[in-house]
C-alpha cells in the first residue's frame, strides 16, 4: 500500500537522575559523596533510507519512543546513557511540528539525518554540589524530561521527470514502455490510484520518471484523483505532459487541454509553469491521431517547447523520446547540483523561542518567568527536599530571576510560577516553600 502522509507522535527518552549517596566503608568514616550522574536519555532520530518507497510503517504504529538514560548510583557510578531510536523514511520526506507547523527537516539525500525529539539530561550526582560550606550535600538532580511532539511526515517522490495529463492519456503505457515499471493498465480512467517509479536508461544516462494520476480540471483544489498527488510533481526537474492525439477522456481538445492542465499546475505552485517541460502526443497509431498531431507540433514550435509524437502501444518514436528526456534531464540535473560538501546531511530544530528569560505578568498578584534555562533548573530540582529547594533558590536569584520579576513590577507576597512550580515572591527573604 502506497502511503505519503503519516501523523505520530514521537518522544524523546527522559534523563536519569543523579545519585544522593555517601561512601561508607570500614575505617572511612566520612568518605564523602559519590554519588553518580544520570545516563542522558535517547533521541528520536529520522533517517532517509532508499531502499523505502512509503510512509507505510508509520500507518501502523503511531507512538515512538527512544530509551531512557538509567538512574546513577553509588562510588560514582554514572548511569547509562539511552539509545536513540532511528526511524527510516524514504528519500524526499518532510517532517513538521504538527502544532506549529514548522518545518524541521527535508530529508532528500542518502543517510539525511534530523533529530526530531531530543533526550533529556542526565541529572548530577551529589558530588557536584560540595563547596567549602557544604561538605556534605544530600541532594542530586533529578533527570530532565525528554522533549516530546506530534510531526506530520509528508513524502515527496524524488523523480527526475513526471508524466501529468488526463486520465486514460496513456502515462501508465508510456511508463512501462520506457522502463522496467509495470502498473496496471486499463481502457477506463482513474485506472492509476497511486503514483508509480521506473528507472529509464538512455545511451549513458539514467533517469527517475513518474507515473501520476490523472488531472481534471479543478485538481489544485480537490477533484478527481490526482490532487492527493501533485506534491510528487514538485521536486521533479522536467514535466512530461501527455496528450491524447484522440481526444481520449472527455474529448478535450488537444490544444486546449493544454491549458487546462497547465493551469492546474500552477494553481497547485505558481513555479510547475515555469519548469522545463515536453509535450507529448500519445496514441499516434490510431487513426485521426496524425492531424490532431500537426496541430499540436505546431503549438508546440510557436511557444517553443519540445513536442514529440509517439506511439506507447506500438513504440513509435519513443527512442527519440527517451534518449532526448535523458539529455535533458543530465543537463538540468548537472546545472543544479550543488558544489560538493555544501549538503548538510545533519538536521536539529533550534531551541524552543522562550530561551532568553522573561518575567510576564499574568493577574493582578500573578507572574510568570519563562525561559529554557531556569525551566530546566527547576525541573530537574526534587521538590521533597528541602536542601535541594534552597539550592535551586539561590541558582534562581544568581541567573537574574529575582531581577526580572522585579523589573516586571512583581511585590513581595505575589504569586510566582515557573513550569510545574509556584511560590511566593520574597526578594530578600527566606527561602519560599515551593508548590507543584
């Protein structure tokens, strides 16, 4: 089954927490802390994979989620770090945040990667919190949550030339005379449901053409089949446009089908007009099919595109076809291929926006502070401990937080949430007893 969109949900692997122990061992009395550091959680990973051709293992299974990293222990022990989950995705997928839309990676090269959803942090063991005053600290980080998100996939064949027209054209024909590709073949239209590959050799050249569904008009904005399938057109780097010598499907005109056809393209993306294109007259060996082919060759020459009349059935000018579809496509490709070692085959999202601090006032006695930084502090603070809560106090003051509420307008006895966390606003008193 042939799948080009998918929705799931992907989930990074929470970090572990650090280790709260202290050596204990026959004649070491005061052995100090040595409790060790959380594994950092896994990450979810995509990867373009050629040897897939759909989205078909992500209709299935919908949920994904890379390991967590494991707790650390005593005699500074670190825990183990998770590993990622790599999912495999055919060349030419696109991947965006399914809430914002964003895009976060467009995978068309061999071994693309992109990290969709990134692991959390291990926490620190106690050995990190030991300062001149506080030889013996009896509190450890816990593990940072692992980031987690719905994505769209969409996939967007990577083919070097397309075959578009009306239904019953002959594309299915022409395609299985060009290559090895043998999709079904019927004298009805909408015989085509999904879009077909075949690799085409010409002298020394080979190239990708596809097969898509039939066009009607008003395809850019939902009919007929086809418009589920324009996407796969967009990548290509020249449009073979099939035309039925005998009228075919609803006994448009040839030229005037034409236009139609063009203007679903560019309806669809304004640059489809612009691309290279080649018209192509099929069902030459049908009788009648001559003078409507005449009429179309000279269309062809006044706008100063390619033409050539062929014959899928008998194979009538399809050498001529294939080996000019080769030449071109090399030269198109070549002009466009980017200089080597400018690809980037490595793709991370930027960090969340509310990465700088920020003090919001939300009600009349009611502040917000955002921030990835402070966020991250405060989640990985156990809220049950009351030397880890003082610590998490003066780390929040030291990184300007006490600063910003001020600034914000906050007063002494308002309300203060950060993430999961509330308390009161004290700015030179004790330490707030924080509320989850």
């Amino acid at each position: 089954m042939f799948v080009d969109e998918a929705k799931i949900h992907v989930k990074g692997g929470d970090g572990g927490a650090g280790c709260m122990s202290f050596r204990r061992e026959k004649h070491v009395p005061k052995g100090g802390p040595d409790g060790g550091d959380g594994g950092r959680g896994g990450s979810v990973v995509f990867e373009a994979d050629h040897t897939l051709s759909t989205l078909l293992d992500f209709h299935y299974k919908r949920h994904f989620k890379a390991q967590r990293g494991t707790h650390g222990k005593g005699s500074r022990m670190d825990g183990a770090n998770g590993e990622d989950l790599v999912l495999h995705v055919p060349l030419g997928t696109i991947v965006r945040d399914e809430e914002t839309g964003r895009l976060l990676a467009d995978l068309t090269h061999e071994g693309d990667r992109a990290v969709v959803a990134r692991g959390g942090s291990g926490g620190r063991g106690n050995t990190h919190f030991v300062t001149p005053t506080r030889r013996a600290p009896a509190f450890a980080e816990l593990g940072e949550p692992a980031e987690e998100r719905w994505v769209l996939l969409e996939l967007k064949l990577l083919a070097d030339a397309a075959l578009v027209g009306f239904p019953s054209v002959g594309k299915s024909s022409l395609i299985a005379c060009m290559s090895a590709a043998r999709p079904k073949i019927a004298d009805y239209p909408f015989t085509t449901l999904v879009p077909n590959l075949g690799v085409v050799r010409s002298g020394g050249n080979s190239f990708v053409v596809a097969d898509v569904p039939g066009l009607i008009e008003g395809a850019s904005e939902g009919a007929g089949l086809g418009h589920a399938f324009l996407r796969h057109i967009e990548r290509t780097a020249l449009i073979l446009h099939v035309i039925d010598l005998t009228g075919g499907y609803d006994e448009h005109e040839p030229i005037e089908g034409i236009g139609v056809i063009d203007a679903e393209l560019a309806a669809h993306a304004r640059d489809l007009v612009d691309r290279p294109r080649v018209l192509v007259g099929n069902k030459l060996d049908v009788e009648g099919a001559t003078e409507a082919s005449a009429r179309v060759a000279a269309y062809a020459l006044e706008h100063e595109v390619p033409y050539f009349a062929v014959s899928a059935v008998t194979g009538e000018g399809m050498d001529a076809l294939v080996l000019a579809v080769g030449e071109m496509v090399h030269e198109i490709r070549s002009a466009a291929k980017p200089p080597a070692g400018e690809h980037e085959a490595f793709f991370t999202h930027a960090p969340p926006e509310d990465e700088d601090l920020r003090a919001t006032r939300t009600g009349k006695h009611s502040f917000e502070v955002t921030g990835r930084h402070v966020m991250r502090m405060v989640i990985m603070t156990d809220m049950n401990n009351d030397e880890a809560v003082a610590h998490l106090q003066r780390r929040l003051r030291r990184s300007g937080v006490e600063e910003a509420l001020t600034r914000a307008g906050a007063l002494e006895g308002d309300e203060v949430t950060i993430g999961p966390v509330s308390f009161d606003f004290e700015p030179e008193g004790d330490t707030p007893s924080p509320e989850i």
